[in-house]
C-alpha cells in the first residue's frame, strides 16, 4: 500500500539562495510566490475572499503534520494530535506534504513574498498520522481512521484527507467516517493518483458520502494523472499547484491531494459564509453550484463539474434535509442551482462575510474618514494663513514712520486765502475771521464787539436826519453833569 498524496516536486530548482528573516533561512524564487497561482486566479479565489474567508472553521489537515513556524501558517495552526499515539501536538512535518495542504487551505500570504490560501481566516487542526519523512510511507487505515476521530472530537468543521490507498475499504474506516457525517462534519477526500498504481477511485474516497475529489489542469482539462470513476464528486486544480512546503520554503504539488485541499478550502468558505448551514447542505451547495464539464450530468471524470466558490457562495440553493451523496436522487439528478453565466452578475454587497465588514464596506468608511479630515486640515490651513495675513497687515501699519504722518499745527488749521463764510453761516468761535480790505459784510451779518477798523484813508460821511427833521433828543445820560 503507498499513500496517494500529489508528486511534491523538490523547490530547490527555482529557489535562490538567500534570505535570512528573523533568524530563518527563506528561500526566493525567481518569479513572484502569488504569480505561479495560477490556480486561485481560475477559480476568482479574490473575488470570493469579499464573500467569505473562512473566518471561524476548523480545517483538520489528516496527514503529515504541519509546520506552524512556516511564515504563510504562523497563527493559523491549533495544536492537534497524532493518531499513533506518539508525543506531540502535530504541529511539526518532517515530510513536508501536510503543510503543502494546509497552506493550500489556509495560507494568509503574510510573508513579504508569500501565498495565498483558499481560506485564509479559517484554522488548521493538524493530525499527524506517523514520524515518515518519505512520501511513499506506507498508508494505514487504522491511523487515519482514528485520525478522523481525533478531527472530530478535535472541533473540527471539515477535514480534509489527502491520501488514500488502492483497495477496497476497511470496516474502521467506513465508521470513522460514519461518525464525521453524524457530527455535522464534511469530509473531503483525494480520488486518487495513477502514478501510485490506482485505477478506480481510492479508498476511503469511495466511502459514500464523502466528497470524492479528481484533479484537473490548467483551463478546466481533466489532469491525465487523475484516477477516475463513479464515486467522483467534483474536479479542482491538481496540476503545478504552488504554495508552501518543507523548511519553512515553498514548492509545487501535483495530485489529487492539492485538490482535495482546494475544496477543503471552499467547504470552509461556505461553512463560514453560512454558519446555519449543516453539512448535507454544505456539500449540496458544492455539487448544485459546480460547473458541469465533460458529458452532461455527473460523470467519472469530473463527478457533478468543476468546484466553482463563488457562485458556490452567492448562489440561491434550495436546502435538503440529508446528504445529497447517500441519496441515489440527489446523485443521478443534480439540478445546478444557478449557471455559471448567472454567477458572474452577482452583487458582492449582497453577500457580505458573515465575520465582519466586507472589503467594499471598509473601503467606504476609509474614504468617507479621508475626506472628512482633509476638508478638516484645509480648515486649519486656511485660518492659520488668515490670522497670519492679519498680523502682518497690522504690522505694516505699526511700522509706517511718524514723519510720513500728516501733524496737524497747534490752534488748528486756519481758513486758506480769500476765504469767507457763506451766506447765513455763523461766525467760528472766538474773534473769528476779519473780512478781507475792501470786502464789506455781507447782508445780516453783524460785525463782532467793537466793529471793525476803518480802511486807511477812509472816512465816515456826514450824518443827519433825513428831511431836515430836527435831530432825535439825546438819551438819558448822554449829556454832562452840571
């Protein structure tokens, strides 16, 4: 028996030497880590993240272990177990596999130069199944289905199985399972590859009930290393599929394993995104919303059509009331809720991740909070340039010398020459003005105390009574004294 787990190309071709972070040698491709994800490009993997990340699940990974000092995982890994009763909590990996998957699940792309997972806000459950440092370690049912135990009992939501042997299943297996899908839990599983010598599905992918996965490649063509038959469920990427990988470095999977990790991925999306949902309703949701490819219908190649997460997230799906999988209805008759034509016009602010705001919201409260405080700053500028522009002019005119100031002569400015009050106007104060030589007083107007001095040479003419009137008596007192 050997363990149906993807071709892990060594990385070392494609990595430089070089950098050291925090003490940890981190090997640099040449190309940028997210750009060979050609895989989360095809299924919209972005596009999905403003639905859901996955927020809340625990994602058991059944496998190897799985390193938590990698610097895409650091965080995203509980302590688990390992189902052959050796010490530790699974968060160590020799071997490298399992933390291939895990970082296909759950990956946050926190590294300066990273990659993304299908689920970055969910967490991994690590159950290590042995101390194998080699790919081709001997698969045991009896360690993986205590494994699935362990993930159950473990609060785990999906599990994800990345191994599996060409034979027929066991009695344990087939109740560890059993005991999964009685506790509201979706269980993924690899179909299986043809380079390790399998022909129809794996066991226990051919458990009914599970969610049997095949590979396929870039474009949606089915992977020629994928094994195939009836228990096929749905096709994901199995081929070239990079992420992280042994040594805290990164690598390129090939296998059914790295597409079973994909849909682990999406059932954690969609648990997250619908925390009502039960698992008959979760794995509904994934075959009623895979694209159909291949022959119409379920076929062994692709099962019920391509994973699809976002329409898988946005898409009206009626409920049922058990697992579609154990209903031979439900199987031959998968009536896709809604087309992948349809899926594309969907509106994301219809379908907010249930965990918090989604990216469109944030993006409107940071602009709204922009905006508020440059109109707050122009404000500022605005009155400090305006008290500033008034000191300054009160200084300019603080500053003007007193010479340039008209001073105004003591007693006040005299009347200019030849100037005579108008008509009816009253003399100013005081002596008041003398009239000019010659000018005579104007009509009404009585000469001040005393009159004025006669004009040289003049002198006053003869005074008499007008018709030779005698002259009007002197008044009392005018006369002398006797």
């Amino acid at each position: 028996m050997t363990v149906n787990v993807g071709a892990f190309r060594p990385a070392a071709a494609c990595l430089l030497v070089g950098l050291l972070v925090l003490g940890a040698a981190q090997p640099a491709v040449a190309a940028p880590r997210r750009a060979e994800q050609w895989y989360v490009d095809e299924l919209r993997i972005e596009q999905a993240h403003k639905l859901s990340t996955g927020r809340g699940v625990v994602v058991a990974v059944i496998d190897s272990g799985v390193n938590a000092n990698h610097p895409d995982l650091k965080g995203q890994v509980l302590p688990g177990g390992r189902s052959d009763g050796g010490s530790g909590d699974g968060r160590a990996d020799a071997q490298g596999h399992g933390t291939h998957m895990a970082g296909i699940i759950a990956a946050t792309n926190a590294s300066s130069d990273g990659v993304d997972g299908i689920a970055p806000g969910a967490k991994i459950l690590p159950i290590r199944l042995d101390d194998s440092a080699e790919d081709d370690a001997p698969y045991d049912d009896v360690l993986v289905s205590r494994g699935i135990r362990m993930a159950v009992d473990g609060g785990a939501k999906v599990i994800n199985i990345s191994l599996g042997k060409p034979s027929a299943v066991t009695p344990e297996e087939v109740s560890a399972i059993q005991y999964a899908l009685d506790h509201d839990v979706v269980v993924v599983v690899a179909a299986g590859n043809t380079a390790n010598g399998s022909v129809k599905v794996d066991a226990p992918a051919s458990v009914p009930g599970v969610i049997a996965v095949t590979g396929t490649t870039r474009g949606g063509r089915f992977w020629s290393g994928s094994v195939q038959g009836p228990e096929a469920v749905v096709a994901a990427p199995g081929d070239d599929i990079y992420n992280a990988g042994r040594d805290n470095g990164y690598g390129w999977g090939d296998g059914t394993s790295d597409s079973t990790a994909i849909v682990s991925g999406v059932a954690a999306l969609i648990r997250s995104k619908y925390p009502n949902l039960d698992a008959p309703n979760v794995i509904n949701r994934i075959i009623r919303t895979a694209r159909d490819a291949g022959p119409a219908g379920r076929d062994p190649q692709y099962g019920f059509g391509l994973i699809d997460p976002v329409t898988a997230l946005s898409a009206n799906v009626p409920p049922v009331s058990a697992n579609p999988l154990l209903d031979p209805a439900a199987v031959t008759s998968p009536a896709p809720a809604q087309s992948a034509d349809a899926a594309e016009e969907f509106d994301v602010t219809q379908h907010g991740d249930r965990g918090g705001p989604t990216d469109q919201q944030v993006m409107v409260v940071v602009i709204g909070v922009a905006v508020v405080v440059v109109l707050l700053l122009g404000l500022v500028v605005f009155l400090i340039w305006n008290r500033r522009r008034y000191r300054r002019e009160a200084a300019l005119a603080a500053e003007v010398p007193d010479h340039l100031l008209d001073q105004e002569p003591p007693g006040g400015y005299g009347p200019p020459g030849g100037y005579g009050p108008p008509t009816g106007y009253p003399p100013p104060p005081g002596a008041g003005y003398a009239p000019p030589s010659g000018y005579p007083p104007p009509a009404g107007y009585a000469p001040p105390s005393g009159g004025y001095p006669p004009p040289s040479g003049y002198a006053p003419p003869g005074y008499g009574p007008p018709g030779g009137a005698p002259p009007p008596p002197p008044p009392p007192g005018s006369g002398n004294r006797s």
